[in-house]
C-alpha cells in the first residue's frame, strides 16, 4: 500500500493515494463478502437451504470489486505492460511511453465514465431488476462509476508524475 512517504506524495497527490488505496481495500472486503456468500450456500446446499440470489450477488459483487480495483493498479503502475517491446529503450523513451499510457488511461476512464452513466439511467428507467432477489441492476453502477471517477483521478496523478519524471530526464 502506498503512503505518502514511500511516493513522496503529499497534498493533493497524497490525500488521492490514500482514497485511492482505501476504495481498492473496499473492493477487496467486498469480494471478501462474494465468498462468503458463496461458502453459505455451498454449506447451505449440504442441508438443502442454499442460500438464494448467490449467482445475483456473486455476479454484482465481482464486477464492483474488479472495478474497484483499476484505480489501485493506474497508480501503483500494476496494469500489465508489455516490457519485451522496451528492453532495449532509453529511459526517456520509457517515461514517453508510461506518459502515454497515463493519457490513454484517463481518456479511456472519462469514456467509461459517460457511457456507463448513461447505462446506468438506462437500467433505471427501464426497472431491470435481477431475478432472485429482485436487486435493481442500476444499484451497481454506483460504486462502479465511483471506481471510473478515481480511475480517472489516478490516471491524472500518474498523468502528473510521468511528465514531471519525462521533463527531468
């Protein structure tokens, strides 16, 4: 977990880190929360009371949880890289690149953001709920699009720190 000592973060920078952090230890709880769910019903089955709507919240809960950690990774540098390509690279080459990809990653967020948003109303206007346990669906999309916000604010962070590293040399 990054701290503002180990980034050499402090003020805007450092207070994003530590809500950044925070949101991705959420999502680990909350797939914490999946298999619990997942582990009652199995042990439920067993005595023939399994535990209703688990494929339902198994579903929602991954989802939210895989998204809650995208801002983590933007900003720890987590995402899968293809290092083959710049083995032999300059450094300043390399900080290029990383530039790149902190640019490619906000804009993809701010694209997230707007469609799924609109998606979001879309399930509420049209009263998709789930089966089982008739959860609406557009339910989900909140803590979903609160991860895209932060995504996008890791990706400015990453954004801010790669061009600083890059006009340094």
């Amino acid at each position: 977990m990054p701290t503002d000592q180990q980034t050499g973060n402090s003020g805007f920078t450092g207070i994003a880190s530590w809500v950044i952090t925070v949101w991705a230890l959420l999502g680990g709880g909350v797939l914490l929360a999946v298999v619990a769910v997942n582990m009652m019903s199995i042990i439920g089955s067993m005595f023939g009371k399994p535990f209703p709507g688990d494929f339902e919240l198994t579903e929602m809960g991954v989802a939210i949880a895989v998204f809650a950690f995208l801002p983590y990774c933007q900003l720890t540098g987590a995402n899968v890289s293809a290092d083959i390509f710049t083995a032999g690279a300059s450094k300043r080459l390399i900080a290029f690149f990383t530039l790149l990809g902190s640019l490619v990653a906000l804009g993809f967020a701010s694209l997230l953001i707007w469609r799924m948003f609109h998606g979001m109303l879309d399930q509420k206007e049209y009263g998709y709920t789930t089966t089982i346990l008739q959860i609406p669906h557009w339910m989900a999309f909140l803590p979903i699009l609160v991860s895209l916000v932060l995504l996008a604010l890791a990706a400015l962070v990453t954004l801010l720190r790669d061009t600083s590293a890059l006009s340094k040399g």
